[in-house]
C-alpha cells in the first residue's frame, strides 16, 4: 500500500504540492460535482507541466499537467491533490495515463474516498512500479474539498447558513424589512459564495416575505477576465403546501427551481422543468423537521438526486434555527455590520431553546476578514457528544 502521513516528504516536495491545491482552486465555480483537483508535474525544483480540473466532463488535473509536460514527465514526480481515478467515467483512468507517461513517482494529499476509486488508483500505479506516498497537506486537501467529501462519506452535502446581522445581533426589523443590514462590498463577496454552491436554499416563508432571486450576479470586473465561469447553483424551496410556486422572482431567470413539499401538496398543472416539485417524508415527532419536512431526508435527496456538494443557506431566523438544532450545520457564514437595529428587530436563529448557560451553542471562528466596512466571520458549530 502506498505510504501515508508518516512518508519523509521534504520541502520541495510541500512546495509542489501547494501549488497543486492552489491551481484545484481554480474549479471552484465550475467543476461540481466532480471535486477540485491541481496537479504538478516535477522534477526536483523544476516544474515540467502543471494542470487543474477545469471543469466537470474535461479533462482531469493531470492529462492537462501530462500535456503540458510531453516527454519530459517520463521518470518525474507526479503532485496531486486527490488520488487519481483508476475507473472509467466521462474520461478515462488517470492512474492508466500516468503509468503510460512513464511518471516514476506520485505523491497525493490525500486518498479518494468515491467508492469507485478508494484505493484503486494507487493500486494500478503500485503494479506498474511507481512508487506512490500520500498524507501530504491532507488537512488543506480536505478542506478545499469538503462539500464533495461531504456527500460521499456522509450521504448529505455540506451545509453553509449565511447571514448579515447588526453589532447588537439582528437580521432585519420587527416588519421583516433588511434591505440592506450588510454593504455593497459584503453583497458581492456573497455572490462568490452562490457560485461555489450547488444549491441555495430557503424557505417559502422567505419568498413571500422578500422575494429573493437567490441568484449569482457579477460584476464586469468581477475577474481579470471579466465575469467568472460559473454554473448557476440550483434554487431549492422548502415549501410544504405548495403556496410560492406560481409567484416570485425566485422563478425566474436561467437557474432551475427546485420545490420540496409535503407527499399530500399537488403541484398546479403544466408545472415543469426547468422546474420541479419533489415530495419528501414530514419529520418524525421531535426529529429534524421544519414546517412538516425532515430536514436530514431533505439533504440526503439533494446529495443523492442531484448531486449537491455544497447548500448555502439563505432564509429566516425559523428555518436556521431548525437546521441548527438539528445539528445540520456545518459553517456559518456570518456578515456583522456597523449598524445597529434594536431590540425588537429580529434575531439570527429562532427555537433554539437554550435556557441554561451549559446548553450554549459554542461555535469555532475559523475565519475572520474585512469586507468593506463589515467584518465577516466564518464559524463552525461545535455540537458536542
């Protein structure tokens, strides 16, 4: 088997490898539901060919590295951030074109978990003589990849409830009005964060209330080329009795719509695709529901029906509290604005029930940035046992 976190990588080697995952992080818009994969192809300093997954159905990180490199990849060092795949899919095995480029060596961040890889890569490598070591910047790898690792050793994609609040903790007032807590500058960078999910989800409370699109917007200038590729996340409504589904803007547009609702909801006739309405179980008493839907069967169908790494939440107090509570989530994405909105606007997550300081809700910063004149914190639960 090949080597894990105990192989003698030295500083070349983390060298080759963090250029790997820098160059895996240019899929980000555009490779779901496949994972971001960099790879590099080297010998000793000198870098001989470099590559990335552009996007899903194209050619993997290495055939663009292997390209690049010719001849000269023939005895070299192969740096990639995932296992390569060793089945075939909408492309063939990489493992099959590194062994013919002649590589003497791999060296991954981290094995591939999908069930149809999972070792089989660095099996047909080691057949073929190649020496292969991985555990190299395997906390980076994970992390970069945490929405496709999500949905295939969870079966539920990760999940990310962004909010905007004011310094004394409100999301909008009393009368629901919160256009606009965060400023421009926290309002495009939330964008970025659209167009890396795969799905965006509320509530029909929320589109009632504020119409939202739930749409990627960029700017002209919002990449050195111009708008980013991206592929439109998918628009999901938690929505029981059917009662948005022939109103708003979230309709609209080139984004598909996705409405899940009660088994007993029937959708109106002649709605179709690029919409749909799904029904789904109501939450077993006390379990992860949320207005009669169980939260947990709700990621699960859009892992498994639809592919989905990553949701971005984006709704009211009621349902980020529910899927707090259920402890479905993964990440908050908060946005904390120098304004204040009093003590009857409304709160960041609503029915958590704590009424003893040994019940609070603990939550990791993982990140903190200035975003215009906002702070943005990007904080992870800590549930407990």
């Amino acid at each position: 088997m090949p080597q894990g976190e105990g192989a003698a990588f030295d500083t070349i080697d983390r060298l080759h490898m963090t250029r790997a995952l820098r160059l895996a992080e240019r899929g980000l818009y555009t490779t779901r539901p496949n994972p971001m994969v960099g790879c590099v192809i080297a010998r000793g300093e000198a870098v001989l060919g470099e590559g990335w997954h552009i996007r899903a159905g194209g050619p993997h990180a290495e055939i663009h590295a292997l390209q690049t490199a010719g001849d000269a990849a023939r005895g070299a060092t192969a740096y990639v951030t995932l296992e390569p795949c060793a089945h075939h899919g909408r492309t063939g095995p990489c493992a099959e074109a590194l062994i013919a480029a002649g590589v003497g060596r791999v060296v991954a961040a981290m094995r591939d978990p999908f069930p149809q890889v999972d070792g089989a890569g660095f099996a047909r490598l080691q057949a073929a003589g190649i020496a292969v070591e991985h555990g190299l910047l395997e906390a980076q790898a994970r992390q970069l990849n945490r929405g496709f690792l999500s949905r295939v050793e969870r079966g539920r994609p990760w999940l990310r409830v962004k909010l905007a609040m004011s310094l004394d903790g409100r999301t909008a007032l009393a009368n629901g009005d919160s256009k606009w807590i965060s400023g421009e500058a926290a309002r495009r960078d939330v964008m970025r964060w659209r167009a890396r999910a795969g799905a965006i989800l509320t509530g029909a409370g929320t589109v009632l209330a504020d119409d939202p699109r739930l749409t990627v917007r960029f700017e002209a200038d919002e990449g050195p080329d111009g708008v980013p590729e991206f592929v439109p996340p998918l628009r999901v409504v938690l929505d029981t009795g059917l009662a948005t589904v022939a109103r708003g803007q979230v309709r609209e547009g080139d984004a598909p719509t996705l409405y899940l609702h009660a088994p007993d909801a029937r959708p109106p006739r002649g709605f179709d695709t690029p919409h749909a309405a799904v029904p789904l179980r109501a939450a077993a008493p006390g379990g992860s529901g949320r207005a009669g839907l169980d939260l947990d069967a709700v990621l699960r169908h859009l892992a498994t029906a639809h592919q989905i790494n990553e949701v971005q939440v984006e709704s009211g107090a009621s349902l980020a509290g529910a899927l707090l509570r259920a402890r479905l989530v993964d990440e908050v994405l908060l946005y904390v604005a120098p304004v204040l909105l009093g003590a009857d606007a409304r709160p960041l997550f609503d029915g958590l029930g704590i009424d003893d300081m040994a019940r609070r809700l603990h939550l990791r910063t993982v990140e903190t940035r200035r975003i215009g004149d906002d702070l943005r914190l990007l904080l992870s639960p800590e549930h407990g046992p």
